[in-house]
C-alpha cells in the first residue's frame, strides 16, 4: 500500500482527511502513483500535472524520503521506502511569497 | 414572494448573498472553495437551482464547479480545456509570437433554452461548449481560427474572454469580447466568427482603428433589444446601435471615461450603469469617491450616483464583471470591489448600502431574481 500527502486543498477536493492509502499495480513511480491517485479520486485530475502535456504543474513538488523528487524522471521507481509504505508519497503546494 | 440571490465570485471563495424583494436584510453565506479563486459564478435562466462555478488557483490550475440546489452543495465536473487542432501563437506583450496556452475560465455563460449547455470564456482567449452540464468541453475554434488570432495580445490581465453576450431574439447570434483583441459576434451558434470593432478608436495601437487590438473591458445588453450593445472600452465608452457592426462614442458628460464595467437596467433598456475608474494608471475612482453614473437617454447625458457610496478616501476598482441588475419591479443594481464590499441598490441607482463590507476581492457579481 502506497502512502500519499497531499496538499490541504486538494485533500478538501478530494474529500479526504489525512493521508490517502492506495494499491498502485506494476511498478512504482512518480507516474503510477499520480495515475492511481487520478483514478481514486477523478477530481484531481489536471490539478497535479496537465491533462494533455503530463507535466507537472509548476508550483507543485513531488517528495519523499527528504528528497525532491520533482526534477526527475517520473518513470523511475520510487525509493523502497515509499513502495514498502514506510514512507508516504508526498505532493506538496509550493511556498510563494514573501 | 419574490427572492434576490447574488453569486459574487472572489480572489479567496464564492459567497452566496440572499434576500427577499425589499433587499434590506441579507443572509450570507460561503466562502465555498475557501481558498481558491472564484472568476465567475452564474445561474442557468432555465433553472435557477442550477449553478456554474469557475475555481482556479496558480498552484492547482481550473476546475469546473457544478451546484443542482443553488449552491448548497457542489460536484466539481470537467476541467478539461484543450484547444482544438495545435493552438498556434498570438502576440506577446512584446510583439513576439506566443504559443497559445490554456490558462483559466473568466466566465461562464449557462444557455438561454438549455439547462445542461453552457458556455466558457477563457485564458488564453477562445470560447469553450459543454452540452453536459460542464462534463465535456469543446472548443468554438472557429473564433480563435478565423484569422486574426495570432495578431492578438494580452492586456495588462492576460489575453482573455471575459463576455459572452446570447442573443435571447436568436441564439445562434453570440457576442464576445476578449482583452486586448476587441469585440467579435457570431450569427452561426459559434461556428464562424467576425470582428465587429468599427468606430472603437484606442489611440495606444498603432492602428487606432484597427480590426483588431482593441482593448474592450466589458459589453452589455437589454434582453429585450439585443441589437442594441453598450461597450466600457479600455478609454471610451462607446455604443452600437446594429448588433456590432459599427459603434459610437458615448462617454458625454462622464467624469473620465476610463472603467472595466457596464451594465443595463432591467425595464429600460436605455438606462445605463458604469462606473468610471481614474485611468489604465491609477485604478480607482477620481478624487477618492465612488461613484456610479447613470445615463437615462443611452448614453451621453450621465449622472453621478452617490447615495450611501463612500465619497472620500475611496481607492477601490470595480472589475468587468463586478455588476450586475436584477428584475424586480424596482430594478436593484449590485455591484463589487476590489476592497470586498458588495454593494445594493434597490431603486436602480438612487440609493446604496453594502451588504457586505470585508469579502476578498471581488472579481465577480450574478444576480438571480427568484419569483
């Protein structure tokens, strides 16, 4: 079981509290992961990365394990901390201001 | 008894405002979608239960809300904008071409006949349908492609559909307005498109009279006399009297002639709203009073509406689509600020009270007259 935080807002669009608990098939990874989490929860989709494009929005943050893990191929497998469950996916909302 | 319902869309939510027909005692509620920013929200005339919401913020993009009982509850439907075809490019603010992209939905334009049509204005410019109450959306290409697009470029709030006008005498007539590329109006339910900008004259293109380029805030019409259209240009508030195809400048009397918004009364199709803004540098009222003006004759002749409006130290804006009229007996005339006060008037003009005073910004003011 894969364990993902999202950011507040999208936890109130989605209608969840807390961290989201989901089955990811195949191998993890960034895009198995946000793939799961657009079919659990439909709302979410072209919140985290572009309908067309699949790129991710630009003020979010993928993160796990301390790591940023936004530049990086989104096909590579996640750490096994992350696929193992002892540590949770993280889709963070930018900080911006001042 | 009759009911007022007032749907303002805000820099941090959407807020619900309701009362009865005296329009004295109002009951608040929101923010809906706290936190996010709410361009537009708009009822169908078929059913007023029936609400459109558009919700967007930087970080997490568009979506499209849909609310079945008057925005007590609400589903988030599609938000899946795709231009039609490869987008192309319009001008940047540089003069440099700039690829088309999707950036927000400033309004949104529920069908006159139909309860589950409903129509999107968005950033970058170009006009959206869904025949499914907000599921699917489709692009009116037509205007984007008709041929002028890639001269357009993005005013000083992005390149952006902010009016969809429907023609209750003829729905296939449709009329848009889009900063900075001016005014266009379709006779074809949206297939084909054409600019109907002659008469705007903006001296800050290098062609004043150009096609296209002009920087039209906001166009309005009386249902019953939709030839009949009134523009707050950029500078110039101007007024047609053929469905667009040409325009005359009807700014009189007014203090400036600089403002994003315009309306018109509900009964009388020749009274007029707007409120002048200082100019496209100081946006916010002359000498620090809020005034709206009002002409009775179409234009031209205007008065200053100051009952109740703060007339000191006043540095608000009222945005585009901050106005708005109901259809009671005695028409009420609503409008926002960019200070969060929604103000009333229940006697078309003559008398103001907020009935809130410390929203967000308001971006956006609906009014559904419930009877």
């Amino acid at each position: 079981m894969i364990r993902v935080v999202l950011p507040a807002h999208l936890r109130t669009l989605a209608k969840v509290t807390g961290e989201v608990q989901l089955d990811v098939p195949g191998e993890v990874t960034t895009r198995s992961v946000l793939d799961a989490i657009e079919a659990r929860y439909p709302m979410l989709s072209g919140t985290i990365r572009d309908h067309v494009t699949q790129q991710r929005r630009p003020f979010v943050r993928f993160f796990a394990c301390e790591e940023d893990l936004s530049h990086g191929s989104v096909d590579t497998p996640l750490p096994d901390a992350v696929t193992a469950g002892r540590e949770p996916f993280i889709v963070l909302g930018a900080i911006a201001g001042g | 008894m009759s009911k007022v319902r007032v749907l303002v869309g805000t820099r941090k939510g959407a807020f619900v405002l309701a009362s009865d027909g005296k329009r004295e005692k109002w009951d608040v509620s929101g923010p809906h979608f706290a936190g996010w920013e709410i361009y537009h929200v708009k009822g169908s005339p078929v059913d007023p239960n029936r609400l459109y919401a558009s919700q967007s913020s930087s970080w997490f993009g568009q979506l499209i809300q849909r609310s079945n009982d008057a925005g007590k509850t609400w589903e988030p439907v599609g938000n899946k904008f795709v231009y039609d075809g490869i987008p192309g490019t319009h001008q940047w603010y540089d003069g440099t071409a700039h690829p088309w992209e999707f950036k927000r939905v400033w309004h949104l334009e529920p069908s006159l006949t139909d309860v589950d049509t409903v129509y999107a204005g968005v950033e970058d410019a170009a006009m959206f349908r869904s025949t499914d109450a907000g599921a699917n959306w489709v692009e009116l290409s037509g205007l984007r492609g008709h041929g002028t697009g890639p001269q357009w470029a993005p005013g000083a709030g992005g390149m952006c559909l902010h009016t969809i006008l429907i023609d209750p005498s003829d729905p296939q007539r449709i009329f848009v307005a889009i900063s900075a590329a001016g005014a266009f109006r379709t006779d074809d339910g949206g297939q084909t498109w054409r600019p109907i900008t002659k008469g705007l004259n903006s001296v800050h293109i290098p062609d004043p009279a150009a096609e296209v380029g002009h920087c039209v805030h906001r166009i309005a019409m009386h249902p019953e006399r939709p030839g009949v259209l009134f523009m707050q240009k950029h500078w110039d508030v101007m007024r047609s009297d053929n469905a667009g195809d040409s325009w005359h400048e009807i700014s009189g009397n007014l203090p400036t002639d600089f403002g994003f918004t315009i309306d018109v009364h509900a009964h009388e199709p020749d009274t007029v709203y707007v409120v002048p803004i200082t100019s496209d540098s100081l946006h916010y009222p002359p000498d620090g009073k809020l005034r709206v003006y009002r002409s009775r004759t179409g234009g031209n002749e205007w008065q200053a509406l100051t009952n109740g409006l703060p007339q000191s130290d006043c540095y608000v804006n009222v945005l585009r689509d901050a106005m708005a009229v109901d259809s009671l007996d005695s028409c009420g005339i609503y409008f926002g600020t960019t200070g969060g006060q929604v103000y009333a008037s229940p006697d078309a003009g003559d008398n103001w009270a907020p009935i809130v005073r410390d929203l967000p910004p308001v971006l956006s003011v609906e009014v559904q007259t419930l009877t």
